[in-house]
C-alpha cells in the first residue's frame, strides 16, 4: 500500500467550516438531568436541594405515602398487644382471638409497607445522587481555565465522591429518622388519651436527651468540616502519587510521598479520634436516659396500676412506647452527625456549581460563518488571574503582565512563526486566541468579528490547536486520533495519522489502530505522542490551526517528513507555528518576534536573520535548548 498518496491535498473547501462536534451514542443514551439546585445563595442548603429531589417525584411520593402508613402501623402494634392483654385479664377469648389477628394483619401491612418505603427511599436517593454527580461534572467543565488553575484535583474528587455519597446517605436515612420522630408525635398523642401524668412522666428525659445532643453537635460539627478537607487533601496526594509516579521513583523520592500521606491520614485520623471522643462522651447519655424513663415508667406506672387506675395492658403499652421511643433517640445522634456532614457538604458542592464560568457566550454571540481565517490581535493586555494555590483567598489579584500591548494581524491563509523566549507568552496567544483566556484590555478578532461574539463552541470548532503537552485518553490510537469525530471512518484517521507521520510506527504496534494507550499515552513515546496528538487534530479540518511547539519531542528527520505533508495541510489555513527550531520556522511565511509581551520584530526569515539582532541572539538561544534537549524516546 502506498502511504503516503501525493494526490491526498487538503483544499480550502473540503476544511469544515460548519462541521460540528459529533456527539457519542453515550451522551444521546443517557438523558440528562432534569432539574438542578436552587441558585438562590441564601436558602438552606435541603431547600436548594428540593429541585432536584422534585424530579424524582414518584419515589418521593410513594416514599412519603408508604412511609406514614407503616408508621401509623408501626404505632399501632403496642395499641393492639394493650387490647389483646386486657382481653386476656378479662378472660374475654374471643376479643382476645381478635385482637391477635388484627395484630398479626398489623404486622403484615407493616412489614409490606415498610419494604416498599424502604426500597423508595433509597431509590430516590441514589436518583439524587446520580444527578446531583451529572450537574457537578457537566458544571466542572462549562468552568474556565482560571478555575482549574487554582482548584486541586483532590478537591474536585472528593467533592464529586465523598460529598455526593455523604448527601446520598441523609436522603434515603433522613427521611427514615424523620418518619420516627413523626411516630413519636403519634404514640405520644396516643399515651395522652390513656393516662395524661404517665405520659409525662414516661417523656421526662427527654430535655435531656436534647441537651446533650446540642453539646455533641456543637463539638462534632467543626470536625466534620475539617475531616471533608483532610480527606480531599489525601485525594490529592494519591492522585499526585499515581500520576506522577515516574518523577517521584526517578528521585527515589518513595519514602518521602509515603510521608506526605502518612502525614495526610495522620491528620484523618485525628480530627476522626476527636469526633469519635466527642461521641464516646455524650453517646451513652444519651442512649441511657430512655432507659432511665422506662423505670420511672414502670415505677410510677405499675403503683397505678396496682391502685387500679390503668390496666396491664396500658402498663405494657407504656412500656412498649417508651422502647419505641428509644429509636429516634438513638438514631437522633445519627440524624444530626449525618445532617451535618450532609450540609458541609452540601456547601461544598454547591461552592462548584455556584462559580459562575468567566469564560462564557454573550447574549449576542452567533456562530462563524464561511470562514476565511484572518485574525487580529488588537492591543492586546493579559495577565493570569494571579491565584495559584489557595482557592479563597485573593482570588482576582492581578498578577505580572504577560502580555501588553500587543498587536499583530494575520492574514487568510498565512502561515507565521511565532518566536521568542520560554516564558515570552507565546502559548499564552493560543489560549487566549481560543478564549481559554479573555485579554484583560483589547480586542481579539477572527474575520474582523471579535472573538467574544462568536459562540465558544464555534469558535473552538474552527480553532484546532495541537498543545505542547500532548493529552491523550486511555482508549485506542483510532479513537485517540477520532476524538472530535467518534464517527470518522477509518480511511480518514489513516490520512490524518499519514499526514503526520505517524501511521508508520502506529501500524507497528501490537494491535495497530486498536492498540490502546495507557493512561495519557504514557505508553508512547514523547514524539508518538506529539504525533498522534497532531494527526487528532489534522482530522478536525479546521480552518485555523495552531502548532504550539508540536514537534518539539520528535527527531529532525521524522519532523521534515512531517513538513512536507504539512505544507500541503497547511495551504488553505491560517496558521500560527509556535517554535523553536528554525527547520519549523521556515515552513511560515513571516516570522515574528515576541519580547516584554509584545510583537518586537517581523518579517520573513531571512530578512530577520540580516536585519535583526535579537532575532539572531534569540534564535541562538532557543535552538541551542532545543539541540541540548532532545525529544522522548524514539
Ligand atoms: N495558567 C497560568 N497561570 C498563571 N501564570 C501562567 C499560566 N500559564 C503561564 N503562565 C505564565 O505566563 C507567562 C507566559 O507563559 P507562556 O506559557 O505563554 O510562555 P511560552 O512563551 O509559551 O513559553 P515556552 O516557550 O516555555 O512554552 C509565564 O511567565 C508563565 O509563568
Ligand atoms: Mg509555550
């Protein structure tokens, strides 16, 4: 077969001006959720919740419904027992036949129902929890670079695991222990027809009770907050320990990252131990004080009963209830330490879905039309937002300059070399070109239209840019390369592979196209990469493209082979190279020269090397690093 087929060009048409990213069957098979969380700030957290609970509207009601029946079921049993046990003193069998069966029917009813509340519940919880994950990812990425630039990886993971499942945990008990403190009010309610000063003797705990889980709240709710924060900082280790562990083994660093997170679950522990002595405090108290009500109960009760002022049955009735009453009790403590670390939570995911995108389309932005891909860069300033690090603190501090004051105007289909220094904001243009960024003063415009009133997605569509660090997904070569197109045939990823030059060592490895990747493509080489990176966006067909030191990792003979089906890719769009070596630079038209965040010098070439000396002293440099410096592996 012949690969490389000199009569595959790529002419101006054929390039997409319209081509939309094609969505996967996954993102069509799986509907989104309906509803998301109430942007009013100042509401409880439960009642921004609602909305999203409300779309789950049949296990809430059925919840809700079977919930109260077997509740009023669950109160009855005592009830019943209190009749069948009188009967019996009375020596009334066939009351006392009755009763038991309408006992045991209780019983039935009461273990249906419960059943079906139960498997309710939990239901709509687990609804929740799989919407409330859907908003906080989709939300996560309409989020702007800036965002992820201060924001650990740890932090969004926890927040996406632990924080979801922790809210996930209150809806299916909440309403669980909600239905048992409903069951207090009946039984108390019922106590109160049989024996008005029993009922309140039976409840004198029950201040008590409340007091101390006061105290164990107010000790718990601090650490809960700060057991979340510990917990995303040991996500964040781990997750540098996996991703980074070539650096840390190649510094035979081990011990030390070992210590960082014996440091990490250290910290863990301790705020954990502190909740747990907390608990181990005020827990018993509060368990035993039923208990003390139960004796009161039996005291007073049975010398009422021995006066003849309540029957057995009551007495047993009482007593049952004051058991019964016991459950909310226990599950009290419960309920508030779960209720806490929900809100914490809750607080913490909603801090995400709160943080407005910087980066998003004006109400009057409309997508690109027929493009013919000249672009200008209009006195442009930009500096990082200046908030690495601590995401509260100082977030919008304006950090050095990198760029400013720069103009620069590219025409259709011209191909220039952008050069300067490491650190001379060169990727910075790219990203700002794509609206990773927004300049902080100028004007940025593709066509004559600025790029702010163009819809980001179009925008982005017409942009393919191949980044210095190439990121590839765990999946195979084919659908590394497919990536914008899940749907290209292969005959396309093949030309898009050929064109640069990457199809060769492709159809070398084990499975060819359907070798998969490891994670990032650690299981290529630095210059695989790169060119597997390339040949993905090759594929797009964009209008406009950027290389932002693209060939950097791979060796000079393979990257001339590169430029030769590049020219031809390149014809038709505009494009800006990012380089360092001059073989790259001479594949532009014009060159021009970036220093102090401007445009210092242009022209082609060989006009700059005659003319211009910190062209040549810069070129030096930059090429000296680049030889000093060779690529992965090949
Ligand atoms: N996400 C960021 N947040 C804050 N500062 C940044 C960020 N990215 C880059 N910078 C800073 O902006 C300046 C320009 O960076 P840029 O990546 O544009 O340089 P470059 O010209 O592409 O360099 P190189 O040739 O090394 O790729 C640098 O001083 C860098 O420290
Ligand atoms: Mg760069």
């Amino acid at each position: 077969m012949n690969l490389f087929d000199p009569h595959e060009t790529i002419t101006s048409d054929n390039l997409s001006s319209t081509s939309k990213f094609q969505q996967t069957g996954v993102g069509l098979r799986y509907k989104f959720p309906e509803n998301t969380i109430h942007p009013n700030k100042e509401l409880g957290w439960m009642r921004r919740l609602l909305p999203v609970a409300k779309s789950h509207k049949k296990p809430l009601y059925i919840g809700l419904f079977t919930g109260v029946i077997a509740l009023v079921l669950n109160i009855a049993v005592p009830a019943m027992a209190r009749n069948a046990i009188d009967a019996t003193i009375d020596a009334d069998r066939e009351a006392l036949t009755i009763w038991v069966i309408v006992l045991i029917s209780v019983g039935l009813g009461r273990f249906a129902f419960g059943a079906l509340y139960r498997y309710s519940l939990f239901k709509l919880a687990w609804g929740v929890e799989t919407d409330l994950r859907a908003l906080l990812y989709s939300h996560l990425t309409k989020l702007s670079f800036s965002y992820f630039d201060r924001t650990q990886s740890g932090e969004v993971i926890s927040r996406a695991n632990s924080d979801i499942r922790s809210i996930q945990v209150l809806l299916a008990f909440g309403p669980l222990i909600g239905m048992t403190v409903i069951s207090f009010i009946l039984a108390f309610g019922y106590m109160m027809t049989l024996h008005v000063p029993l009922t309140l003797v039976s409840l004198v705990t029950l201040p008590g009770v409340y007091f101390f889980g006061q105290k164990l709240r107010k000790v718990v709710f601090p650490l809960t907050w700060v057991s979340q924060a510990r917990l995303a900082e040991l996500a964040t280790i781990v997750d540098e320990n996996v991703n980074g562990i070539r650096v840390v083994k190649s510094f035979a660093a081990e011990n030390q990252q070992v210590g960082l997170l014996r440091r990490a679950s250290e910290h863990i522990k301790w705020v954990n131990v502190e909740a747990i002595k907390a608990r181990a405090r005020y827990n018993p108290i509060v368990e035993s004080l039923p208990r003390i009500g139960m004796a009161l109960v039996l005291l007073y009760g049975g010398h009422l009963a021995i006066e003849g002022d309540v029957s057995i049955g009551t007495l047993f009735a009482f007593n049952a209830y004051v058991i019964m009453l016991q459950a909310p009790f226990r599950m009290f403590g419960f309920l508030l330490l779960q209720t806490q670390r929900a809100s914490a939570s809750a607080q913490r995911i909603f801090e995400v879905l709160d943080e407005n995108p910087t980066i998003v389309d004006s109400p009057d932005a409309s997508p690109l039309d027929n493009v013919r891909g000249s672009i200008a860069f209009k006195n442009i300033h930009f500096s990082y937002p200046n908030s690495r690090g601590n995401s509260q603190s100082d977030t919008f501090g304006s950090s050095q300059e990198v760029l400013s004051g720069l103009n620069l105007v590219i025409e259709p289909g011209e191909t220039v070399a952008i050069v300067g220094r490491t650190g001379s904001g060169k990727s910075t243009l790219a990203r700002l070109l794509t609206r990773f960024y927004d300049p902080t003063s100028g004007e940025i415009e593709i066509d004559g239209r600025d790029v702010k009133k163009i819809t980001l997605d179009s925008l982005r569509h017409h942009i393919g840019v191949v980044f210095d660090e190439p990121f590839l997904f765990s999946t195979s070569v084919a659908q590394n390369i497919a990536y914008s197109q899940p749907n290209a045939p292969q005959e396309d990823i093949a030309f898009a592979a050929r064109s640069a030059e990457a199809s060769q060592f492709i159809e070398n490895l084990s499975e060819g196209y359907s070798t998969v990747v490891g994670e990032r493509g650690y299981t290529l080489s630095g210059g695989q990469r790169q060119r597997i990176a390339l040949a993905r966006t090759l594929l797009e067909k964009t209008p406009i493209l950027i290389l932002d030191d693209a060939t950097s990792a791979i060796d000079v003979k393979v990257e001339s082979s590169i430029h030769e089906s590049l020219v031809r890719h390149l014809s038709g769009r505009t494009t800006i190279l990012i380089a360092q070596r001059i073989s790259t630079i001479t594949l532009a038209d014009r060159v021009v020269l970036l220093e102090h965040g401007r445009v210092v010098a242009e022209g082609t070439h060989s006009e700059l090397m005659a003319k211009d000396a910190r062209y040549v002293a810069i070129l030096a440099e930059v090429e000296n690093k680049s030889q000093s410096e060779p690529g992965g592996p090949e």
